[in-house]
C-alpha cells in the first residue's frame, strides 16, 4: 500500500514562501503520476500541480508562475514551493499518486497552508 505524507505547511503572510514536503514510501515513481491538490474551507478540492506523463509538469492557472513542483528520487520526496503565496492560497494542501494502471488514487493526511497577515 502506498503511503504518502504531507510536511511543511504553516502560516505564512501574503508575499510570504513555503515549501511543502511529501514523503512517499511503498511505491515505484514510474508507475504512478504524483501531484499536488488542495483544498479551501468549503470547496471541492482542486488541482495545483501534477507531473504529466510525458514528463512534463501541469499547474492551475491560479499558480502557475509561482508554485513549482519538484522531485527527489534519492529521498522519494514530491516538493511544492509556493512562493508570492496570496490570502486565496489558504487550503490543506494533500500529495496525491495515482496509479497509472489501476487509476487508483492515493493520498496523504494533508498539511495545512494559510496565508494571512
């Protein structure tokens, strides 16, 4: 079973940077794209940034310029920096894997992220 878990979140003022950590263990990257959504306090959860399967890297549009997503095979670890964070960032933000062949979606326990002053 795959297991995925969230770090880094906190609070931060609008401007602000974050990096957030997602441990991932039990799982073989190849097989699996890994991602990252969040989810505000009465919202569906969305998209923030996922790998695709070419290679590349797929951000929401509300982000794009200021997040990145990143990985570390040698510590089996997805990153989100997010910098220029805004008050509308605020979300637990969750590490998500999805199975390439099954479809099947894993998660985290998600980290907090809030952007106030």
């Amino acid at each position: 079973q795959v297991q995925l878990v969230e770090s880094g979140g906190g609070l931060v003022q609008p401007g602000g940077s974050l990096r957030l950590s997602c441990a991932a263990s039990r799982i073989i990257f190849s097989l699996y794209t890994m991602g990252w959504y969040r989810q505000a306090l009465g919202k569906q959860r969305e998209l923030v940034a996922t790998f695709t399967s070419g290679g590349g890297t797929n951000y929401a549009d509300s982000v794009e310029g200021r997040f990145t997503i990143s990985i570390d095979t040698t510590k089996n670890t997805i990153l989100l920096q997010m910098n220029s964070l805004k008050p509308e960032d605020t979300a637990v933000y969750y590490c998500n894997a999805r199975s390439k062949i099954s479809k099947t979606d894993y998660w985290g326990q998600g980290t907090q992220v809030t952007v106030s002053s």
